[in-house]
C-alpha cells in the first residue's frame, strides 16, 4: 500500500519542475516574406516626395527612385478623414513605390471643416493636376496612363470608387484596378457623410476588391458591400468582397480595426513623421476623436502580417493582374493563396482572409 508521503513526493517534484523550466514563450507573428506579393522584394532602393499645389487640392507625388526608372505606373492613393500626412499610411506607400510605381496623395481637405462634399472635386484636381505635372516630364519619369489603380482606406475608399467612376467624365485615366479598403461612410450625419458616383459607370474589366475588417467599429461592411453590389459593370470574376479576420493566438495580436490599413513606418532609421500643414494640435484632436470612436483599436507602430499578408499583398497582385497579366491568383477567385495570412512562430497558420464571391 502506498504511503502518503511517496505520493505527495512525486508531485512535489513535478511542481518543482515547472516552477523552475522557462515559461513558453507566447508565438509571434509572421514576417514579412522575402519575395512575391506583400514581400520585400523591391526593384528600387529609394523613394522621392515632391509637393505641390495649395489648400485642399495640394497633393504629393511618391516616385520610385535608385535606379529612375523611364516610365512607371500610376496609383492614386486616397487617405482616411484627416490624415492629410502621407507619414500615417508611408510604409505601405513606400512599398508600392518601391515595387515600380508613382503614388499620388491628394489631400483633398484644407481642414477639418471642409465639407464632404467638396472631397471628390478637389480629389479630382488634385489627380488632375499632378498627372499634368508628371507627364510635362518635369520629373523625368513618364507615367503610364494605361495603367492606373485607385486606392483608399476609410473615406478614401470612397473617394478611390468615385475617382474611378468618374474618370471617364473628368478626363482623369480609365482605372485598371481598384481597391477600396475599409471604405466609409455614406451614411450618417449629412455634415459627415461621402456619397457615391454612380459606381455603374467603373467600365468592365477593370479589377475591384472591396475590403472590411471584423474588428472596424467605425465604419463596419455597408460600404464595401454596396461598392461590391454597384459596380455593375464589372463582372463577378473580376472582383471580390473580402473580410480580414483578428487573430490573438499569439503576440502581439493581429487586429482587423479600423487602424489596420494604415502603416506610419516602412523601415527601421525612417526618418521621423512629417508634422504636415496642420501641425501638432490637429494630431492631438485626430486622436482624441480616433480613442473615442475607437476605444478596442491596437496601436499601429509600423506594418505587420495584416498589412503584408493582407492589404499589401491583396494590392500588389491585384495591380500586377491589372498591369501585368500575372499573379492573379493573390488577388482574386477566393483561392488558397489569397486566402493565407501567413503562420505564427509555433506553425499555426494565421485566421486566413474570408473570401466571397457574392456578399
């Protein structure tokens, strides 16, 4: 018969044991991958900014730059209300411009009280402008207008939408592709609201992913489902509706919010964020009204796999389809390679895209 005490010693040694071994480390994200879509494969080893105009039609202009390349693609990138300082969203757009395009920023907005409604017009003097600039060769790269992409994140998916509804009209380039991500709102209080274009007008053929997050408390899906249903004209197997989904298997989490497209560094030694023309103060309200909206948000300190596996990714094969004829397969059709997130440091594959066809 077994005594008490070879009982409680047994036990007392396994307590022991695992007091002492190291705590399991918690798994890591995934990094960035070296080549492909989202990777840091990159044609050009610097990037030049160049501002021009004034007000609420100011815009900047990104050119990929060590080697110049002669001619470069166009991609017009529409920024979230308020984020007039391209530093919020610079790793992604150095990335894009690294990979062998222009970036146009337009600012769209003089301040915080420029009505909504002057949004769009001013988007589209701004574009128009810069692209007269750049094709006069001032800068000595010709930009190729066959091949331009509109891109936005809040707001600005809106705005990416209606530039490419209305391009045809507005003599800007016929849009090749475009990716609205995390677009919002066209509901709400009039003051605070964008409206569409007719959306029926972007031509076929062009590619469109609409892009939501489960965790976007502050526009949530409306809008990329209705871009998603009113671009008539595009037919089903040329555009997606898709959802980035939060996964906190490790740390730090991966949070789909509202905050998740924007990346305020590429590289480490960066320098540091550009003030812009509304200084401090306007950064501080920005944030304070963000927190309020926002309460459940990760702060955003640079990219991570939501960006390279999901945005950044989903973006580059989506122009290279437009562009290129390849690597459509991490853009579009809801297959396994538009799907993956990549997989944490312990080999469990990251929540992956949730992809549909028909939202």
């Amino acid at each position: 018969m077994l005594s008490l005490r070879s009982i409680l010693l047994p036990v007392a040694f396994c307590g022991y044991l695992l007091a002492s071994s190291p705590a399991i480390a918690a798994a890591t994200p995934p990094s960035q991958p070296a080549s492909g879509p989202g990777g840091a494969q990159y044609a050009h080893a610097a990037v030049e900014e160049r501002e021009a105009g004034e007000g609420a039609t100011a815009y900047t202009i990104f050119l990929p730059a060590s080697p110049r390349p002669a001619e470069a693609p166009v991609v017009v990138f529409t920024h979230g209300w308020g984020a007039t300082d391209p530093g919020t969203y610079r790793g992604w757009i150095d990335h894009i411009v690294r990979r062998g395009n222009i970036v146009i920023f337009p600012r769209y907005q003089n301040n915080l009280r420029t009505p909504t409604a002057d949004f769009t017009p001013n988007a589209v003097a701004a574009v128009k402008n810069a692209l007269s600039r750049l094709s006069s060769d001032v800068f000595g790269i010709k930009p190729r207008l066959d091949r331009v992409a509109y891109l936005g994140h809040s707001v600005g998916g809106l705005l990416a939408a209606n530039l490419a509804a209305l391009a045809a009209r507005e003599g800007l380039p016929p849009p090749r592709a475009v990716m609205c991500t995390e677009p919002g709102k066209t509901t709400g209080p009039e003051r605070a609201r964008v409206a569409l274009a007719d959306l029926g007008s972007i031509p076929a053929g062009t590619l469109l992913l609409a892009i939501a997050g489960d965790a976007d408390r502050m526009v949530g899906d409306g809008d990329a489902r209705r871009i998603f249903a009113e671009t008539t004209n595009i037919r089903p197997a040329d555009k997606n509706f898709i959802l980035m989904r939060s996964d906190d298997h490790g740390t730090p989490p991966l949070v789909a919010d509202h905050r998740a497209p924007t990346a305020p560094s590429g590289e480490a030694g960066r320098a540091p964020e550009r003030q812009g023309p509304f200084g401090g103060r306007l950064r501080e309200r920005l944030e304070a009204r963000r927190n309020a909206d926002e309460r459940s948000s990760s702060p955003r300190t640079g990219p991570d796999a939501l960006d390279w596996y999901g945005t950044w990714k989903l973006f580059d094969a989506l122009t290279d389809a437009a562009f290129y004829g390849r690597n459509r397969q991490y853009a579009l059709g809801n297959t396994g390679e538009q799907r993956f997130m990549g997989v944490w440091s312990d080999g469990q594959p990251v929540r992956d895209l949730a992809v549909t066809l028909a939202p």
